[in-house]
C-alpha cells in the first residue's frame, strides 16, 4: 500500500527550508474489511527533524481492520 505525506507544507521546519525525506515508499499489510483505502497518508503538519515518523507510528494510523505485515514485528 503506498504511502503518500500530507500537509507537509504546513509544518514549520518545511516552511524554514527543511526536507523530508521517506525511506519507505510503501507497506504491505493485512486487511479484514471489505472496504479498505486505496493508499495511507501520512500528515507531516507536525514532523521536525528530531521527531520522525517510524513504522509503529503509522500502524496507529491504520484504519479498524487493517494491521502491518508480519514482517515489520521484530
């Protein structure tokens, strides 16, 4: 499932000069529901440089029913 920043525009390092780089472009997962979303987005209105987004991060942002692949539980 791809993953897609949103609302990096926002965030105050962004607007100083900051980039963001993803070294992960994309997760797979598990999915229950019928009706799953078609991609993940990851609001960046609040990431710093000292603050990144980790994996265990964006599985709290998963909707009810979807869940990361086994394979990112180590």
């Amino acid at each position: 499932m791809p993953l897609y920043p949103v609302q990096e525009d926002k965030s105050l390092h962004f607007q100083a000069g900051g980039d963001f780089n993803f070294h992960i472009k994309h997760l797979w997962v598990w999915c229950f529901n019928d009706v799953y979303p078609g991609r993940i987005d990851i609001n960046c209105d609040f990431l710093s440089p000292n603050m990144a987004i980790k994996i265990g991060d964006v599985e709290k942002m998963l909707p009810y029913g979807m869940y990361l692949h086994k394979q990112y539980n180590s």
